[in-house]
C-alpha cells in the first residue's frame, strides 16, 4: 500500500474471540491438564490483560475455590467459589497490572496450588486514581467500575485505588449489570460523529462479547434490561432532522426492534431549550428508566432541562419534572410541579444526567447544573456553579414536588461537572453521587466540556469524584485523574455463569449509509492523493471506517465502482460545533480530521474506491467486499 494511504482489514472483535477460544479449548482436550499442571490462558479474549483462564481436569465432582491473594494483606484478596465438576475452566479475575500475581486454587477435597501470573503494565491512556477514603471494609468484594467519556479506558478500581479489572477497548457510555451476571454497554465501534456505536453490547468481566446489537439508528448514552430479557436501547432516526430522541425495545435473542418511541411525538421542539440546545439535538436523551410501578418510561431530556415520564403502551405524556418557565401555559397546568416543603433551599434541576425512580416512587439525578437557568441574562458561570444529586418527591395526584435530599451543593464549583456523571439508590438514605465531568483550566472550572479541552496543556486538568454517603455521611470518596461518563458499584463474580463458552453473534443491522445522486464532472486521475490528506480505511465484517484530513469546506467524495452499481458518498468537511460531548472518544485533535462510516448494508461484491478532492477523482488502490 501506498505511503499515504493505509488500509486495513480486520475481524469483528467476536469474530478474534471466537478464534482465540476455539484455540485454547483445542489445546485443553489434548488432555494432561491437572491442578498440579494446568492450562493457564492470560487475557483469553484479548481485551482484558486483568484477567486469565485457568483449565484442568479432576477424577472426582469437586468444587473449586479461586484466590486471588492481595498485595498487602488479606483484605485485598478476590475470591470465588465455582459449582463442583469434574472439568475446570476457571476465570481468573482481578489481576493487579506489571506485577507477579499469586493465584490460589483449593478443591473442596483439600488439594491446593498457587500460581503466579505475571501481568505487564497497563497503557498510558488508563486513568489513575489520585485519592481514596473509605474504611478497610466498606467495599467488601466490589470494586468502583467508571466507564470511560473520552480516549481514556473503562477500569474498575478496589478500596485502595489499586485498578483490578479494565478494558483496552474503548466501550461506550454506562455499564449495567444485566440479570444473568454480565454487563451491557455500547460497543466500541464507531459509527457516527460525534459519539453513536454501531450498538449496544453483552460482555462478560473476561472481556468476551457475547453479542452485539446492531441499531439503524447506531446507540448512545443508555439501555435498560426488562424482566422479560429484552432491551430498551436509546437511538435516534438518522433520516429525521434531529438526533437523541428515540428509544427502542429490541428483542434479546434477535435482535430485532419490538417497539419505538418518538419523543417528537409527546413534546413541542422549540420551547423552553436549555443553554446547550439547538434545532438538530433538541431533547438529548441521556437516560431511560422503566418504572414498573407506573408502566411508564422514565426519560432524562438534557437539553429541556427535563425529566419526562411516558405511558409504555400508548407513549401519551404523564409528566414532566424541571423549570416551568418558557414552557407553553397549557403545558405547565397539566404536566408540571408545584415546589412544596422547604421552597426557600429547593433548587430545579438543569441539563440532568442518569435519572432514575426510588422503589417508593420518588426521582432521582445528576443535576449538572449547566447554566443553572432557562433565560440567557440569568445564565451562571461555571466558577460561579455548583452540581449535586438530588431527589426529589412527587406527588402526582397534586402535581406537588418536595427536595427531600441533595448532596453536591455545599460543595460549590469543585464538585461541578458541566456534563456526563450520574447517581446511584442503595437504600433508603444511602446514595452515591459520581460527579465524573470536572475540568480546570488555569485553577477555575473550564468553560468548555471536558471532552473539548486541551489535554496536552498543563493548565488543563480533567477528574472524576465518586462520593457515597450514608444517612448524611459520607462512606467513599474516590477522585481519579480524567472524565468519566458514570460509575457503578459491582463485584467482579457473581452467582451465575462467569464464563459461557461458544461464538458471539452479531445481531440487528445497521443502516443503509445514504448516498449522494450527483456524480460530479471531475478529471479522474491515476495518481493518489497528497500524502498530507492521511487517508485510512478501516475494513470489518459489516462496514468499513474512510478517515481523511481535509481543509475547511473542500469538495470531498467516496466513490465506490462495482459491478452492480456505484455508489457515491458525500464527506462533510465543513466545520461542526457539537454542543454536547459526552464521550470524547471519537474526536480528533485536529479538527480538519474526519471519519465517515459506510455500512454494508445495500453493497454486495467487490467495490474499488475512489476520492474526489475538489476538481480530481484519485485512485485509491484499495477495493472492499460486501458478501
């Protein structure tokens, strides 16, 4: 390939998974693999480096317990208990990085080991934790998992900081537990600026992906497990003319989208927009709740500095919780709330991340704060904010609000994070509040989102404070170095099964990637493009990523020359301001960079590609596949 351009083509993550597994189980029913001698396969699904499989056979059903010992003292060990079995393929979870690990293996029968499994250091792109306090016991088995808002990687960190689990892909937005013991997050595949993954994925804490789901309208910020197993997922309609204001139910074990919500259905688009609002990303839902009390979706609209709750069946509007003012009349008689209580220190909520409803009822946020106002001339400064978590008590019969907790106010603009974060519901008056989008430019809270600053300026400093507090005092608090979309506090085992083995799948579809009609008259030429354009073409299983750099407003095509057709793709390569970043993963230090997805849904065959750069077509010596 040429000097200026690089081309690759690489399997879906499942699809390298797949093969490693498939390896390593070929090379456990060799067979000879005893507990004095067994089968050891460091980071088996080639994203955790944390984390190992240990194999081996037994004569006798017996159960199995899995030590993995501190550095210091007892306390800092992991352990499992795995159901007896007489074929032991064992996740070794919690490894400390660059550091000779002792692993103990104790049968129910009284044999024992202990391995040693040495792990490198982990990249520099992992956030560290900076401070920790807690007691020695307060976390007992879990960790402090924070998944990632920008280039950095989601870690899990214990009771001392010490980081014991981490992904060296980048996965998108929250981490949620789903009921049989794995997690469900956005996959690490870009797909749309700013921040939209092909979709939403099940993973275990070994790393291996078990499926991922595919959306037209790609995933962004949240999802939600129903009982029934299938998912909310929020996306949006790319054909439409805004973004961020759909969620969908898609079937777990096809993928396949069961029903959709339009919030352009149930709200006006132009009154009322918070600070951060615009025409194209009018609602920015950044939350769903599923209320199974009310049947209701419970929705977080960042950019109307409400929180709405809609009937599941008929999507009708049930309420809305936020500033009334701006707001059409006849929309605050019927659908808000009237402040009660201690009206003097109840503050609304503004640009609000991670909504959720308490088993009594009562709704739960982020307040982030963000401009702390609906009209321009009472905007606050950031240095002059402050953000929290807060809870409030409805009453929907009176349409009546009451505060009845917040923490974050007292303190001031440290604690304030402009974007991102979240809150959590243990118990009644056990809370934890994740302020995760802090960033300081010159000692003052930065004006702009953390995700736009320089990180390479030594006067910038992005950080994350996880607080929980009990009955009014605080248990944990956690600062890290860089931003974080939202933390959540899980053990690295659970009852179920930690490890299932066999292929992932690869559900849903993708869009087809719109073309453009016009095939402009311009000189095609056998020579390539000036090296300085960088051009990088990503190729996978489904679509392929086209990175180029170009000036501000230069004509810029994808061509794609078939035997079934052509297929010409518009590169838009003027300048876009993003009011919203909540996960800074996919920007570019250059903003004359830009990144172009094409799916491969619509394409079948072999298809060389083209670039039109204002007045010449170039040959860019490279051809896909679309089976």
């Amino acid at each position: 390939m040429s000097n200026c351009i690089t081309y690759t083509c690489e399997d879906h993550l499942i699809t390298s998974q797949a093969k490693a597994e498939k390896a390593f189980l070929a090379d456990f029913e060799k067979g000879g693999y005893t507990l004095e001698n067994p089968l050891v396969v460091e980071n088996p699904y080639l994203i955790n480096p944390l984390c190992a499989l240990v194999m081996f056979t037994t004569t006798e059903e017996v159960s199995v317990t899995v030590t993995v010992h501190g550095k210091r003292i007892q306390r800092e060990d992991l352990n499992h208990t795995f159901a007896a079995a007489k074929e032991h393929k064992l996740p070794i979870l919690g490894l400390y990085e660059d550091f000779d690990n002792k692993v103990e293996i104790k049968l129910s029968n009284g044999s024992s080991t202990t391995l040693t499994i040495k792990t490198a250091k982990l990249p520099a792109r992992v956030s560290r934790c900076r401070h920790i306090s807690t007691s020695i016991d307060y976390l007992k088995n879990d960790l402090m998992f924070l998944s990632t808002a920008g280039k950095n990687s989601p870690a899990a960190y214990d009771y001392k900081g010490d980081i014991r689990w981490v992904l060296t892909v980048n996965t998108m937005f929250d981490l949620k537990r789903a009921a049989n013991g794995n997690l469900l997050t956005g996959s690490p595949r870009f797909c749309r600026m700013p921040y939209n993954a092909t979709g939403l994925i099940e993973i275990d804490m070994l790393g291996k992906i078990y499926k991922e789901y595919r959306l037209p309208g790609n995933y962004h910020h949240d999802q939600w497990e129903m009982k029934d197993g299938n998912l909310l997922i929020l996306t949006q309609d790319f054909h439409s003319d805004t973004v961020e204001d759909q969620c969908v139910l898609v079937d777990r074990n096809t993928g396949e989208i069961l029903k959709t919500w339009d919030f352009k259905d149930v709200l006006p688009q132009d009154v009322a927009g918070s600070g951060s609002q615009d025409a194209h990303d009018w609602f920015h839902n950044n939350a769903v709740w599923y209320d199974e009390n009310t049947n209701a979706l419970v929705l977080s609209g960042r950019h109307q500095d409400a929180i709405i709750s809609i009937d599941y069946d008929s999507g009708k509007l049930n309420w809305i919780l936020g500033d009334p003012e701006g707001w059409p009349q006849e929309l605050v008689d019927k659908y808000f709330f009237t402040p009660v209580g201690d009206v003097e220190n109840f503050d609304w909520q503004y640009e609000q991340h991670a909504c959720l409803v308490t088993p009594t009822g009562d709704i739960m946020c982020f307040d982030n704060g963000q401009y702390r106002a609906k009209s321009k001339e009472n905007y606050l400064k950031n240095s002059e904010n402050f953000s929290r978590g807060v809870r409030y008590r409805i009453d929907t019969d009176k349409m009546e609000i009451e505060q009845v907790w917040q923490y974050g106010k007292e303190r001031g603009p440290e604690f304030f994070s402009p974007y991102i974060c979240n809150v959590e519901y243990y118990e009644e008056g056990h809370y934890m509040t994740h302020s995760g989008g802090i960033g300081y430019e010159n000692g003052l809270p930065a004006d702009s989102l953390g995700a736009f600053l320089d990180k390479k300026d030594p006067n910038v400093e992005l950080r994350s404070v996880t607080v929980e507090e009990k009955d009014g005092v605080v248990l944990y608090e956690m600062e890290t170095e860089g931003n974080f979309y939202r933390a959540e506090k899980l053990p690295l085992y659970h009852d179920g099964e930690n490890v299932t083995f066999g292929p992932g799948q690869l559900l849903g579809k993708l869009d087809v990637t719109p073309t453009f009609d016009t095939d402009p008259d311009v000189e095609e030429v056998n020579e390539l493009p000036d090296s300085w354009h960088n051009i990088i073409i990503e190729e996978d299983e489904d679509r392929f990523v086209f990175h180029g750099k170009f000036e501000r407003g230069t004509l810029a095509m994808l061509c794609l020359d078939g035997e079934e057709g052509k297929h010409n793709y518009f590169i838009n390569t003027a300048a876009v301001r993003h009011l919203a970043m909540c996960s800074g993963a996919f920007l570019e230090d250059d903003d004359r960079d830009v990144k172009f997805n094409v799916s491969k849904e619509g394409l079948k065959g072999r298809y060389t590609l083209k670039l039109i750069i204002n007045e010449k077509k170039y040959h860019l010596g490279v051809s896909i596949f679309a089976g």
